[in-house]
C-alpha cells in the first residue's frame, strides 16, 4: 500500500500566501477524511485496536509544508495596522488548518491552535476565540 502525503510538496509551491493556507486547508480536510476512515471504530475489540501499526496507514501530513508556510507567516512585517490585521487573518486561517488536524485524532495540537489564535488576537484580530 503507497502512503500519500497531504498536502504534495508541489501544490505548496504556487500562490501567496492566503492561497497556500487554503491548500493546507483542502489537505487537512482530505488527511482527516482517511484518518478516520482507517482508524478502529470505538466500539471496535481492544484487540483491534492496538493491532493499528504504522504499515496500517494511508496517509501522512506533510509538516514541512505547514512549517514553511507558518514561518512565512511570522516573518510578514507589521509596520502598520493594514500588515498587523493581514498577518493576524493568516495567523486565524492557520489556526483553522490545525483545528482540522486536531480533529484527525491530533488533539495535542490544541495548545498550537490557540496558540496562533492568542498570537492573531495580539495583532489586532478578532478577539473571539474559536470554538473547539
């Protein structure tokens, strides 16, 4: 069986930014969709659970991808309010991707989801915070 990495390296190469966090996004998504198709049910025996080995997998996230394009982000300048809310909309969008993969059984990326969330909200975003 081939493992697919989502999302493809070369799909990471094209757009700004905004559009590199929504491929992240569509990525996510699609990782999530077959991680928890692959994964034991819960009523399922603990037998069959702890059978679940890494040759069992379909798919991985390509973190590299997600890293870069986080970096990328960071490095944005925030000379003025205009480039504080811009960064702070990517930094929310962001957020979003890992709230995604946290769904896709990741729940200790939490702490990186709100920690992008308090770091948009210091920029000047929204000060709502995303329900989780």
């Amino acid at each position: 069986m081939t493992l697919t990495f989502y999302p493809h390296g070369d799909d990471m190469l094209k757009g700004s930014l905004a559009d590199r966090i929504e491929i992240l996004m569509e990525a996510a998504e699609r990782y999530k969709a077959v991680v928890i198709e692959v994964l034991p049910k819960p009523d399922a025996s603990e037998e069959a659970k702890k059978r679940m080995t890494p040759r069992d997998l379909k798919a991985a996230f390509n973190w590299e991808e997600i890293a870069r394009v986080l970096l990328a982000v960071r490095e944005l300048p925030e000379m003025n309010k205009s480039d504080k809310l811009m960064k702070a909309s990517l930094l929310k969008k962001l957020a979003e991707v890992y709230e995604v993969l946290r769904a896709a059984k990741m729940s200790k990326l939490e702490a990186v989801r709100l920690a992008l969330i308090n770091e948009s909200n210091q920029l000047g975003g929204n000060s709502t915070q995303m329900g989780g």
